[in-house]
C-alpha cells in the first residue's frame, strides 16, 4: 500500500445533512476534510477526541464551550476532548480541515455518498 493518495478521490461521508467528510487515516490519528454546504449545520455535540482545524474557504460560526466566533480562511481552533461545541456554515458554506486524535473510529459506519469533492478544485 502506498503512503500518498488524493482526498479528492477519497469518498465522502455524510456526517450531518450538508455536511460530508473525506479523510486520511493514521494509526493515531484521522486527518478530515470537511464540506459544508451554505448554512450546513454541525449541531452541538462532543466526543472523546481532541480537534484542531483551519478553514481553507467559505466562513463558519464555531461555538466551543461558551465561546462563539465567525471564522474566515485561515482561522483556528483547538477544542478538548468532551467539549461541547457546534458549527455553522456561512452562506456559500465551508472546508475546513481537521485533525482528530485518537482517530474517528467511530465514522466507519457512515453512509457513504458518490459526491464530486468540494475541494480541491
């Protein structure tokens, strides 16, 4: 098995309506890039795995905790595990990429979706 790929040729999987993932899996940890269709919604939740991300275009409204901000290309986040936290994307929606350890084991089941990516054009 080689050690390269392309996230575009990677499926996407449905996590919330509007919201599919694609990833890269590792031992420890899973890297996800995410789309989010205009006003895709992330509702509250929290999970055993730290999440650090960027947005790589759009806009999105991140609560984590009690702490709310819009975020643009480039801006970041760092959330805990078991933090409760959400997401909204903007009105021409989102790709973020996230890093997840230990990795989603849990996205194994996800339905999985024949979707042209987002990202990259």
């Amino acid at each position: 098995m080689s050690a390269f790929g392309d996230i575009g040729s990677q499926q996407a999987l449905r996590i919330w309506d509007g919201i599919v993932v694609r990833t890269v899996e590792g031992v420890g940890a899973t890297l996800a890039v995410v789309e989010l269709d205009p006003n895709g919604h992330a509702t509250t939740h929290s999970h055993v795995n730290e999440q650090l991300g960027v947005v790589i275009e759009g806009s999105v409204r991140f609560t984590v905790g009690d702490e709310t901000r819009e975020l643009g290309r480039g801006a970041s986040w760092s959330i805990p595990a078991h933090t409760p936290h959400e997401a909204v994307a903007g009105p021409d929606g989102a790709v973020l990429v996230e890093v997840f350890a230990p990795g989603r084991s849990d996205w194994a089941g996800l339905e999985r979706l024949d979707r042209e990516p987002r990202w990259p054009r």
